[in-house]
C-alpha cells in the first residue's frame, strides 16, 4: 500500500487552512491511534458553507471552528457517521448556526447486534507503555466511543443532494462497512472539481477498522468497489492528508482486504482455530498492543468467511472473538 501521510509541518491545531480551491480544514487537537494527527473538520464555499464531520466535544475544536466560520452562513452540517470523533459538535453547530444536518442515520443501535465476546485479558497487552505510532502506520486502529445521541434533522441515501450553490453540488453515497451509517459526501465544482470526502471510509494513513457487530466486512468490500469505480479527482478522509488518484489507491485497498481475507482462510485450514493465535501469526511484525484491535479486524473478516460458507463457527452461533473456528 502507498500510504498518505500528514507531516506536523502541513498543519497547525485550531488554524483554518485551504485544502483545494473553495475546501478549508481545521484539524482538532485529539491526536490518537485512532484520529491519527486529529479530527479534520472540512468547510466547503465561500460565504455560505457546508461544514462536513464537525467532530469531538472539545472546547479548542469549538472554539476553532467559530472563528473559522465567523461572518459566514452554515446551510448544511454534513456527517459521515457517528463515531465521537466525528458528530458531537454537530449539535452545537446546529443550535449556533440553525442548519440542518444531514446523515444516513443514527447508530444502529441493536437491530442486528449479538454479543461479539471478547479476547484474553492478558492478550495483547504490552509489557510497557508503547511508543507513538510511526507516521503512516498500515495496521488497524482502536475505535472512539459511539455517539449515540446523534440523530439527522435529515436523513439521506445515496444521490441525495446535501448542499448547492451556483456551481457547486455535493451529494451523499452510503458506504457502509465501518460503520452501517457511514456516508461520504462528493462535491462537484469548477475550482476544486470532482472531491470525495471519504470520511473513515478510506483514509490515507491507514487501513480502517471493520468491528463487528456494526461493522461489516462484505458491506464494507462493496463500498470500496464502489469509490474504487468512480471517477474522482481527489479523496479527502477526515483524518489525514487528500489522496491523489482516488480510484488507483482504493483498488489498492481493496487487494489488501482480499489479501487479509485469504490469509485467515488459510490460517483456518491449516488449524489456527482461534483470533488469538490468528492475530499473532498474521501480525508478527506488527507491536503487540495493537494485536487486540486487529482481533475485531480478523473477526470481521471471518464472519464474512462464514457468510461465505467457507468457514464455520464451531461453538457459537455467530461469530465472536472467544470463538472456535474450523474450515466448513
């Protein structure tokens, strides 16, 4: 994978920032291995705007964001899904500014939900405190809590226009998989011209975590295919940098997901039977506390092995990561 990094130099916390022609950003101080530099809120227009993931609840973030959008008029508040990175400060946004957000949905909540189980206490825990990530890290990364009190003033499927003016359109495309609400938002324009903001759908820096029971690994394939089909001219993922050749990077994901896929078949049929010794197989090069994260990625590749009917759960109804698994 060529992947897109987003070096300290390129930004400054609470600073709005132009991205391409008509898109501005301002990164949130939240840094994690998750949000990697932060949570990139994206402004589109000039005067009137659409502000795409306003993001977490921090004050600076808050604070960053009403200065950048001081003397402008908010029409549309745009959400990819509801992670608490993501979506909390759209309800401030909302009340302060009296446009309407726009989003797939809410959380899922329990509509297809089971218990997922967990792994061994002791698995996955370094014996000390690990050093930041290195820029660009490739291996999946641990999941912000979900905002569950997130819910759209209106609610949008695939082709749904968010946000107009003279020469400027932006649509909404579900692309469920990371989460089943996630939504990117496109925009077609004559300065910046045919932009994807993918949201954690795809992001430059990393592979993106697939956890089940929300996430779904089939969806999720299919959704890549679907960018990976398109035509755009730049993707811009609300953590890190734009990606240049959209189309070419997401085929390149894609044969990375089909690659993971067929190496925990075949750790399956040569008698791995459990996440645990899955994981400390497949990612021997990759730091030990990140294994448990990369168990709910395994997971979510084996219960679309088990859709597939290739692979069967053998103590459990449905997959779960404490499960036993054997080749059908």
């Amino acid at each position: 994978m060529d992947f897109v990094t987003l070096d300290e130099d390129e930004f400054t916390y609470g600073s709005v920032a132009d991205v391409v022609p008509g898109v501005q950003r301002v990164v949130a101080q939240n840094p994690s291995k998750f949000t990697y530099r932060g949570t990139g809120t994206y402004i589109v227009g000039d005067r009137d705007v659409a502000v795409i993931d306003p993001g977490p609840q921090l004050d600076s973030h808050r604070d960053a964001l009403a200065a950048a959008l001081d003397g402008r008029t908010v029409r549309s508040i745009l959400v990819t899904h509801c992670h608490a990175d993501h979506s909390p400060l759209a309800a401030w946004l909302a009340a302060e500014s009296g446009a309407p957000t726009y989003a797939y949905g809410p959380h899922a909540g329990a509509v297809d939900e089971w218990d997922i189980g967990s792994l061994p206490d002791d698995f996955g825990r370094a014996p000390e405190p690990a050093p930041d990530d290195e820029d660009g890290a490739a291996e999946p990364k641990v999941e912000e809590s979900t905002d569950t009190e997130f819910v759209p003033d209106a609610i949008v499927r695939t082709g749904d226009v968010v946000f107009t003016l003279p020469g400027l359109e932006m649509r909404a495309l579900h692309t469920p998989g990371h989460t089943s609400n996630h939504t990117c938002f496109s925009l077609s324009s004559g300065d910046a011209g045919r932009v994807l903001f993918t949201g954690d759908h795809v992001m430059g820096w990393s592979t993106t975590v697939v956890s089940p029971p929300d996430g779904d690994m089939g969806a999720y394939m299919d959704s890549l295919r679907l960018v990976a089909r398109r035509d755009d001219d730049l993707a811009i993922p609300t953590h890190g940098a734009p990606i240049t050749d959209p189309s070419r990077f997401v085929t390149q994901l894609v044969e990375h997901r089909v690659e993971r896929e067929r190496q925990v078949l075949d750790a399956v049929r040569r008698g791995l039977t459990t996440i645990p010794a899955m994981v400390t197989e497949l990612y021997a090069e990759v730091r030990v506390e990140l294994h448990r994260p990369a168990g709910a990625s395994v997971l979510g590749h084996l219960v679309k092995l088990v859709d597939d009917g290739l692979v069967i759960a053998a103590d459990s109804g449905r997959p779960r990561l404490d499960s036993t698994f054997a080749a059908a």
